[in-house]
C-alpha cells in the first residue's frame, strides 16, 4: 500500500516493511505516474489481509495474486473510459482467507 511505497522500497522490501510495522492489511495500489517516485494518485486499491504466521514470502504471494486481478481490471475499466474504483475492497470478501495456504 502506499504506506509504505517510495525510493528503494519495492518486491520483498515492502512486504518486510508491512511485516516489521505490524499492519494488518497490505495490498495492491495503482497510480497514476507522476515526476517523483510513488507519488502519484492512487486510482485503485485492494487490500489483502496480513495473517498470523506470515513470512516475506507468503505475503509476497498473496500480493501478487491481488494485483494480478487488479490490474487487469483498472486497464479495462480505463479502456472502456470508466473512472477505476479508488477503493476495490478486500482480496478476501465472501471466503476464507486460510484458503490459500497462509
């Protein structure tokens, strides 16, 4: 999440830094592309839930299947000239989270 996006700050940099804080959720932003480093708006967002137990590489995992739904989803939505939700909600509404193996 944009919490803890900036220079340098990328693939298993972020999820250690969602570790170390103790949040409870990370996730998946899209921007827009500006002149500094993650800056730009947040036009999309889905959130994935941090779990008890979670490494680097779990949560890694989990992220990476959220973005590959979002993404996919906002090109589309821009595609078609629909505004990209900011907000799409939790990776995980309507089933269990334990259900990926984290």
């Amino acid at each position: 999440m944009p919490r803890h996006g900036g220079s340098g700050r990328f693939g298993a940099h972020v999820h250690c830094s969602v570790l170390a804080a103790g949040d409870r959720v990370s996730g998946a932003s899209i921007h827009l592309v500006d002149g500094e480093y993650d800056t730009g708006e947040v036009i999309a967002q889905l959130e994935v839930p941090v779990l008890p137990g979670d490494t680097v590489e779990v949560l890694s995992r989990r992220v990476l299947e959220a973005e590959h739904r979002l993404l996919p989803m906002v090109v589309q939505q821009i595609a078609t000239g629909q505004r990209p939700q900011p907000n799409i909600g939790c990776e995980y509404a309507g089933r269990s989270p334990q259900s990926d193996g984290g």
